[in-house]
C-alpha cells in the first residue's frame, strides 16, 4: 500500500503549469495538474488511453473537441481516448486537476513537468 497527500503535489509556478506524478504503475499513472490564473493546458489527445479528472480546487474550462464546459471543485471528468482535450484557468484563483490516464501511451506522459 502507498499513501500520499494530494496537497503534496499541489505545487504553482509562475512560468507554466504544472504536473506532478503521484503514482506510476504498470501502464497507468495518476499525477496532479496544477494552473495559475490564465495558464493553460494545450490541446492534445491521450491514444488508447482513457483519461479520468477530478478538479480538487478552483475552476476553469476544459474544452473537448471544440466544445467548451465550465467545470468547478468537485467535478468529474472522463476523456476518451480519441477526443481532443485541452483546459485553461481563466478565472482568479489556483486551479489543481487531479489525473488518471489508464495505460500511458509513452514514457512523456508519466515525467513531471
């Protein structure tokens, strides 16, 4: 068993946003993302893997396909692996995602950044 704290990896920078690997195991990988008030996640797809986020904190828009959803503390989000996916925090608080993608498409995914 592995415990962690999500505030652990709740970490901001000014430059860009930010990801930090909780867990890598096998072909899945759980990390937290985490935006500063208009920093963005640009637009790409995760091919063969099925993406699960959670917004621990704060409020932004995920856009999936062109199309555009507010989405707040709280909410549930899953991806499939051929949409198109990008987000951005264009409201004033600290926004942190928190992340699993189901089988890693390539060791670029599960790296901090």
């Amino acid at each position: 068993m592995e415990k962690n704290s999500v505030r652990a990896f709740m970490e901001y920078s000014e430059d860009k946003f930010t990801k930090r690997i909780i867990y890598k195991k096998g072909e899945t990988t759980a990390f937290v993302l985490n935006f500063l008030p208009g920093q963005a996640l640009p637009t790409h797809k995760h091919p063969g893997t099925e993406v699960y986020l959670y917004v621990i904190a704060g409020s932004g828009t995920i856009i999936i396909d062109g199309n555009e959803t507010r989405v707040s503390e709280k909410d549930l989000i899953h991806v499939d692996s051929e949409e198109e996916m990008s987000f951005k925090n264009n409201g004033s608080e600290p926004v942190s995602l928190y992340v699993v993608l189901s089988k890693i498409p390539n060791e670029q995914y599960a790296k901090n950044i």
